[in-house]
C-alpha cells in the first residue's frame, strides 16, 4: 500500500482571538487526504517574534498516532527534526468546543470552519483528526501512543508562509 500524503496549503487570511489578555492570531489554510478537504489553521504572530513554522517539502517519516495530552496527531519529524522546536510542530485537533488560535503554538489544526459571534473558529476538530486518521489505513477507534511503528504518512507542504505585510483579517 502506498504512504498516504496529507497536504497541507496556508492561505493569505488570518483570524483572532484573546485570550488571557492575549491577542493569538492563526492563518487559515485547508488539509487535504484522500480527496477529502479540511479548513486549518496555523498559529503564528503578526508581529514581533514568531512560532516556528514548517518549510514547502514532503515529509517522508511522518507519523500519526495517539498523544495523550492532545489526542490524534501528525507529527511531521517523527521526532527527529533539526531542532527541538521544530520536533514539537504537530497537527493536532483544538479544543472540542471550538479551535481558536489560543488551541496552538506553531501548529496546525484542521477542522470546519465557521462564525462564531464576530470570529471564527474551526468546530469538529477532534472528528477531524478521527477522519484524517481513518483515511489514512488507521484502525477506527484505536489509541497507539508512538512508537517506531506508528501509521506512516507523507505530510506535505504545499507553499511558504507568506510575508505577512501580504496578510488580510478575515471578514468574520
């Protein structure tokens, strides 16, 4: 069976939240496994320092399996990336109740996105990640912690994170 590719494309939108006085902002991109699409969103900050993000390219050794702290994963470096905080970049779902910048630091989250008040958030998150991982050759249901045997997927992304004078705040 071949490795199942889960792509990954940023957009030129971003979205906002606060939270513990805080203003988190996350680009919004789509994932896309086995023709089905997912919208996303990436945490990153609009000025001053920024998350660690992921360079365009294919990674071959990435893996899905379950992490006890934030359910389903990707993690794109199999634990062995150039630096620590690029080992700690995931996919992974945000909260059940709405995944909102705040859910991330770098990573990405796939779920559906939709208005929420005067923002937006992504809703079905967890089940998104369900999906992903069932679409992927993963057995429905089971909870494997990582291991060298953990389900291999191609994670691919598609594009740069785009300069960030180019961004526009979503209309939500």
């Amino acid at each position: 069976m071949a490795t199942p590719v889960v792509t990954y494309t940023r957009g030129s939108t971003y979205i906002k939240n606060i939270s513990d006085g805080k203003t988190c902002y996350a680009l919004l991109g789509d994932i896309v496994v086995v023709g089905l699409a997912f919208d996303a969103i990436e945490r990153f900050n609009l000025t001053g320092l920024d998350f660690v993000h992921l360079n365009p390219r294919d990674y071959m050794p990435a893996v899905m399996y379950w992490n006890e702290g934030q359910g389903r994963v990707i993690n794109p470096w199999n634990g062995y990336g150039p630096t620590k905080k690029q080992n700690n970049i995931l996919v992974h779902a945000g909260s059940k109740y709405g995944a909102k910048p705040s859910n991330f630091e770098g990573c990405i989250g796939p779920g559906s996105l939709e208005t929420k008040g005067k923002a937006y958030e992504l809703s079905l998150s967890p089940e998104s990640m369900e999906v992903i991982w069932d679409n992927c050759g993963g057995t429905p249901g089971s909870k494997p912690g990582w291991n060298k045997d953990a389900l291999q997927v191609c994670f691919r992304v598609a594009n740069e994170f785009p300069d960030r004078k180019t961004l526009t705040k979503s209309g939500g």
